[in-house]
C-alpha cells in the first residue's frame, strides 16, 4: 500500500512537470528586435509623456551612422502629427560619437535653458531611441564638453535603459 502511495505521488509529479514545461514558449523575441520596425522616442505636445513610434528604418551600417540616423529621425515631424521631438529644437548637438556600447552626446549650451521635464524626457528619449541598436547599451552626455551634472551637482556618467525609473518616466 505504502509503495502504491509512493508510485502514484511519484506519477503526479512527473505529470506536473511535463505539463509545466509545456508552458514555455519556444519563441524568444529580443528587447532590440527590429522586425516589426524601430521605435523612435517622441513627446506628446505638452512635453510629458514619452510616445514610442514604430517605423521601418534600415539599420545595416556601422554603428556610428546608425546612431547618426536614429537621432535625424528623432528630430524629424510631421506639422500635424500629435507628437513632436523629444529633443527641444532649440537643443543643438555639437558631437555625437560612438566609442565601444557608448554613444557620447555633447549638447550646446542652449541645453541648459530646457525645463527639467523636457531635460528628463529629452535624454530619456534618446537614451530609448539608441539603445536599441544591438551595438549600444549606453549614453553618455555633455555640455560644451563638460559632463551633465545630476541635481546633488555631481556627473552623471552613461545612462542606460534601466537608468530610468519606470514609474518616474512617463511614457505612453
């Protein structure tokens, strides 16, 4: 009776095994995946929410001339679309490098004049934008050279994805 217990239980999980292994899905998609287009990071017109916006984008070159493309099409928009550009028009980019996973973007100083809502949705956007290139994992910025500063005054070095806070970044 003892071993018919045993047997049975043993059985049980056997099938509870097979069936939570069937659970799995064999299909693995990637965070950067490019099939279905690349998102494209914009605002909404009051500047406070991020907007992901798929497009069909050709990213085969190097990952400099991908970084230079992604950042054109950030700033391109429709007048009468229902987003504008995450980066202030305003906002001019003196230098853009890649050096390894890292992109350096080196504003002018006419960033310091942004908001700091627009500030946080501006690098946000493009820290978004960028890292999806396969090549990428990081963004680092600059002010006319000298290294953005956080609010405590101190620099703050390359962003990544999970430099952003979920429930602090809004995004749509």
């Amino acid at each position: 009776m003892k071993r018919r217990k045993i047997s049975i239980a043993f059985l049980c999980c056997v099938c509870l095994m097979a069936v939570f292994t069937g659970c799995r899905s064999e299909k693995k998609t990637s965070k950067r995946s490019n099939q279905e287009g690349v998102a494209i990071y914009y605002t909404n017109n009051d500047c406070t929410r991020l907007v992901s916006v798929k497009k069909d984008i050709n990213l085969k070159s190097n990952p400099q001339q991908k970084v230079e493309m992604l950042l054109k099409e950030m700033q391109k928009i429709r007048e009468d679309s229902e987003y504008k550009s995450a980066i202030p028009e305003r906002v001019i980019m003196n230098n853009v490098t890649v050096s390894s996973n890292v992109v350096q973007v080196d504003f002018s100083t006419g960033y310091k004049k942004i908001e700091a809502n627009e500030d946080l949705i501006c690098r946000a956007g493009i820290v978004y934008t960028l890292t999806q290139i396969k090549e990428i994992n990081y963004v680092s910025f600059s002010i006319s050279g000298q290294a953005m500063l956080d609010t405590d005054g101190k620099a703050m070095g390359a962003l990544g994805r999970d430099s952003f806070v979920f429930g602090e970044l809004p995004m749509k």
